[in-house]
C-alpha cells in the first residue's frame, strides 16, 4: 500500500495523486511530462486513449459555495448522527481544504445529535420503566384483593 509520502501534488489544483499516474484524477493536468518518443499519437487524435473519458475540465472556485455544504453537513449530522459521522470522517481524509472543513462540521453535528438522541432514549427509557413500574403495583394489588377473596377484575370462581 502506497504511504502518503509516495503521492504527487498537482501543479495545478494541488490535489494528491498516486506517484503511479500521468494525470491529476480531479482535473487531468499533466504530472509527468510524456515525451513524444514514449507516446506517440497522430496529430489529429487527442493524446490520451480513444476508450478513456478526455480529463474534466476543473471546477472553479465560485461554484463550490462553502456555506451551502455547511448547511448540508449540519443537516445530514444532526438528522442522520450515524451515517454523517462516517461521512465526516471520509471528507477529513481527502487533501482537500474544502472538504476538510465541511467533514469538521458534519462530524461536530453529529455528535451534538449523538449525544441529545442519547439523552433523549434514556429520558424515554426511564418514563416506559416507571410507567410499568406503577401498572406492576396495581396488577400486584388486584391480585392480591383476588386471593383475599374479593371481587377484584373478574370476580373469580369462587361459592
């Protein structure tokens, strides 16, 4: 497995690529230089391969709107706490700036939803075990008026 020391850095979009690879995976600049004795390519074909996609053009900085992925990552943390830590976790690990921020939000969301869903079982789990808790001491007393002899719920089978 290749270590983080073996990666390149584009020149271009500064994104970390595999020292393996002659083109940036988020925007298709050229890492290495391919001579044109290793590659040879007819002047009307483009130069890479006719089965693979051409490179995507990169993504410009005006349309990655920081505060809407914010708004998301907030909304995916505290509405899902178990998926978007995860999540979270997988952004932090990119190269990416961007991306690293927008995980730091949705991770904090997440446990901020984590710990008040927590709460919010044991609150729950604590009313369900006192309401049986009550219906016990009234069926404790119905079948106690039953063996004495009294009419109780149904009236019994006794003379």
């Amino acid at each position: 497995m290749p270590t983080f020391s073996d990666r390149l850095v584009c020149p271009s979009c500064g994104a970390n690529n595999f020292n393996t690879v002659s083109q940036c995976w988020r925007c298709g600049a050229a890492l290495n230089p391919i001579s044109q004795t290793s590659a040879p390519h007819a002047p009307n074909q483009p130069p890479y391969a006719a089965d693979r996609v051409p490179p995507a053009k990169p993504m410009q900085a005006s349309l990655l709107d920081e505060a809407a992925a914010n708004r998301s990552a907030m909304w995916m943390g505290l509405l899902f706490p178990y998926f978007g830590l995860p999540i979270g976790m997988a952004f932090i690990m990119c190269g990416d700036p961007f991306r690293i921020r927008v995980g730091r939000v949705c991770i904090f969301w997440s446990m901020i939803s984590g710990v008040i869903q927590t709460i919010l079982f044991m609150l729950a789990g604590a009313a369900f075990i006192s309401s049986f808790g009550s219906l016990g001491s009234v069926l404790k007393s119905q079948l106690h008026q039953q063996s004495l002899g009294g009419g109780g719920l149904g009236g019994g089978l006794g003379p």
